[in-house]
C-alpha cells in the first residue's frame, strides 16, 4: 500500500472516530472568541459611560472605510499568503510532505483563534496534522515552536533598523534595542550549537518531542524563515503608516521608519498581534 492510501485510511479512521463534542468543539472556541471580544469592547464602554453600540459608532464615525478596506483588503490576502507560505515551509521540512493549497485554507481558518492568542491559532495547524496524516501532536508543536522563534528574531531585526534609521525620534530607553539585538544573536549562535548537539552533548533535554524541529533546523531554514516575514514586515508598515491618514496626519515616510521600530518593538515584546492591535487602535480611535 502507497503513502497515499495509507494517508486517506488514516483520515477516514480520525473521522469515523470523532464524538459528536469533537464536531462541536470548534464551534464552541469560536463562539468563546466572540465572548471574549464582546466582553473586553463591552467594558470599554462601561468605562466612557456608554452603551456598546454608540460605543462602536464613535470610534468609526469618522474612518473613511472605501480607504481603509482598500488598504487592509489587499494586505490581509498578501498576510495570508505569506504567513500560510512559512507554516507550509517548516511543516514539509519536519513532518509531513503536504501541498500549499491544502495548508492555505487551514492557516486562514484558524485567524479566528488569534483573536484570544496568536499562538493557540498555531495549534489548530497541529489538530489538523495529527488527523490528516497521523504526525504526533508534540512534533507538529515543535514546527510551531520554531515558526514563532524565528517571528520573534524576524521583529528584532525590524525593531532595530526602525531605530536605527530615526533614532533622534526614540526616546532613550530604545537606544539599548541595537544591544539587544547583539545579545539576541549571540543568544541564537549558543542556542544552535546546542541543538544540533555541538555543545553539551549529553543532555538529554534536546531528544524532547517537542524540541524536534529544532535539533533538524538548519542556519539556512532559519533564514529562510525570516526572510519570508520581509514582505509582511514592509508591507505592514506602509499600511499602518498611510492609516495615520485616517487622522490627518500627513507625514507619511517622514515617520515610517519611526512607527516602523515602535510597532515591531512591541510586537518582538509580546505577539505579533500585540504591535498591530496597539497601532490600530491608535490609527482609529479619536
């Protein structure tokens, strides 16, 4: 029996298996995400003395939404197209040889988790593998783990040429970004030697499940990783910079570079939803 077929027994076992709360839990985390953003918008209001609705009507009475979805439109394709390109990378490097087209409707689909945490929505990715092709939970983690350790690297290089190109504009808490960013490297140099078993042979803490993807990760796959955030990386600051318009403000790449370090700061700090959630919320609200 090929590959193949085996593949499709194993997915029509999952599927003849799955309970009636298997079928609905997906539906229940969804409605618990609109819950919880309920919940949070519902005490913004509370908090201004106002009712939900005119709550929500203030802060968009004054956006231009044909120039706003123009802007976010295109971006959130170009974001998915990206983002779902980096999870089909690593997952065809460590766990199962699987087609872009499968993978792209299963990175979209799980956006709605980030609404509670970016990274739960990764974890959805791993629901999928485990039922589609049988690869163990914990190895598909592993992936995950390395996606958001190299989102993370991607946000401090941005973050440092941010301040970089304006660093009179940052305050100079921000001029220790460049040495933190020294730090990191050094940091990732010990963290690659000791994976890959060059130092400290004998521990055993690496041959963890979990920590798979990292023990087969090559310097170049790092790379390429980060690379493939380049075009999210630009792109968002040009979105986010032209949104400013939205409050008149006009000096657009005056400030680029500027909004471009404090955004992405933010988001190596957190999430990635973290920087774009915050700028957002500027960008809109008044």
């Amino acid at each position: 029996m090929n590959p193949t077929s085996q593949a499709a027994l194993a997915r029509d076992s999952s599927a003849k298996k799955a309970t009636p709360w298997q079928r609905l839990l997906p539906l229940l985390i969804t409605l618990a995400c609109f819950a919880y953003l309920y919940n949070r918008l519902n005490h913004a209001a509370s908090a201004e003395g106002t009712g939900l609705l005119t709550y929500l009507a203030r802060s968009f009475e004054h956006v231009n939404w044909l120039y706003w979805l123009g802007l976010m439109i295109p971006y959130c394709c170009l974001y998915v197209i990206f983002d779902s390109l980096r999870i089909w990378c690593v997952i065809n490097w460590f766990n199962a040889k699987i087609r872009y087209a499968d993978i792209l409707p299963i990175r979209a689909s799980a956006y709605i988790l980030s609404l509670v945490n970016e990274q739960v929505s990764k974890g959805a990715i791993a629901v999928y593998l485990n039922r589609r092709d049988g690869v163990p939970g914990w190895e598909v983690g592993s992936s995950m783990l390395l996606v958001m350790f190299c989102e993370i690297y991607s946000l401090i290089l941005w973050a440092t040429v941010g301040v970089l190109l304006r660093w009179d504009s940052f305050q100079p808490a921000f001029h220790l970004i460049p040495w933190i960013a020294l730090g990191a490297a050094v940091f990732f140099a010990l963290f690659h030697l000791f994976f890959s078993g060059r130092i400290a042979p004998g521990i055993a803490l690496r041959d963890r499940q979990i920590f798979r993807a990292l023990r087969l990760a090559k310097v170049w796959q790092y790379g390429v990783l980060i690379a493939l955030r380049a075009p999210l990386v630009l792109a968002g600051v040009v979105v986010y910079t032209l949104a400013l318009t939205l409050r008149r403000l006009d000096r657009f790449w005056r400030d680029a570079g500027h909004i471009a370090g404090d955004i992405l700061w933010g988001g190596s700090t957190g999430t990635d939803a973290l920087g774009r959630d915050s700028f957002l919320g500027f960008a809109l609200s008044g």
